[in-house]
C-alpha cells in the first residue's frame, strides 16, 4: 500500500472536498476515453495524479505537475 502524503498546489495546501482531511496516499490515474480503448490503445491515454483521501476515501484528479506531494510525517 502506497506510503501516506501531504500535497501542496503552488503554496496552497491541499485538503479533501469531503471531509477536510490532508493525508492521502498518491498514484497515477489513466484517463481512459472510448476511442482509445475502441482501438486498443488504452495505454496511450493521459493520467493525471490522483490522491485518495485517507480519511473518506473520496479520490482528488490533479494536472500532471501541478502538484508536490511530500511523505506524511507519523
């Protein structure tokens, strides 16, 4: 299971939509889309970070690079 983390976007830091926790655990999300997968080229899709709530599980997508994540202290 992926290591909990704290995140940050520009020096904002980043708490859950849900229920305001900030510790979450960190892994690449594909963003599938019908043609690609059609096609069998699902692998080509985009990603983009997604960062799962450790608290309520509520899962975060970020941009590629617009995010830093640091490991949670504990």
């Amino acid at each position: 299971m992926a290591k909990p983390v704290h995140a940050v976007v520009g020096e904002k830091k980043v708490h859950c939509l849900i229920c305001g926790g900030d510790t979450f655990r960190e892994r690449e999300v594909k963003l599938n889309s019908t043609g690609m997968e059609f096609f069998n080229l699902a692998w080509a899709n985009e990603s983009a970070t997604g960062l799962i709530c450790g608290s309520c599980g509520y899962v975060h997508l970020f941009v590629p690079g617009s995010l830093k994540v640091y490991r949670a202290q504990g």
